[in-house]
C-alpha cells in the first residue's frame, strides 16, 4: 500500500462513532466491504468490477472471522493487514490491487482511529 490509498481511504462515519474496534470493524465490514462487494458483483459482465467485489468479500470474511472469534481482535486486525499488504504487492491484476490497496488503507485507518483512545 502507499500514500496513494491512504489519501483515497476514508472510512464510514458509523466507525468513526464506534464504541471499541471490534464494533468499527463490523461496521466497516458491513457498510463498506459488503456493500461494495454487493454492487460489484451485480455488474457480472465487468471483470475488473466482478474481481474487485470478490476481493471486497474475502476481506469482509476476514474481518468477521476476527471480529467474532477472537478476543484479541487489535492484534488479529493488524495480521489480517499485513496479509492484505502481501496481496496488494503480489498482485496478478489490477482489481486485485486496487482491492488490496483500498482496503487494507482503510483498516489501517480504522486501527489507527482507534489506538489513539487508548
């Protein structure tokens, strides 16, 4: 990721009012991820869009599996970040680093966002 995403990244303002990362994240997950995911995946006959929705869902996954299962959630947030870094650097296409470089940006945002209440 580079400062490119980091300036395009902006992050729901349901996130920003959370009250711990845990809840953020599910919101991030629902209202961003999921609902471009959903949108992507309607316009099928685009394969940038088709691929770029499928990146978007792979993360929400992700992002549930942490916000669900696991009590340490900043430090599995962070692992699920540096695993979308190595997707956005070894990209094969250009939805896929694009997908990588947004998301991971805005989580990283979000991690952010909240390590600063502490």
């Amino acid at each position: 990721m580079n400062d490119f995403y980091f300036n395009k990244a902006s992050i729901p303002r349901e996130c920003k009012g959370s009250l711990d990362l845990r809840d953020a994240l599910r919101i991030y997950a629902t209202k961003r991820l999921l609902h471009v995911s959903d949108v992507c995946l309607e316009n099928s006959h685009d394969k940038f869009r088709k691929e770029f929705g499928h990146w978007h869902m792979r993360y929400a996954n992700m992002v549930f599996v942490v916000t669900e299962a696991i009590q340490d959630v900043d430090y599995l947030i962070r692992s699920v970040i540096t695993w979308i870094e190595q997707d956005f650097e070894n990209a094969m296409t250009g939805a896929a680093r694009e997908a990588a470089g947004l998301c991971g940006a805005e989580l990283t945002k979000i991690v952010n966002l909240y390590e600063t209440r502490k």
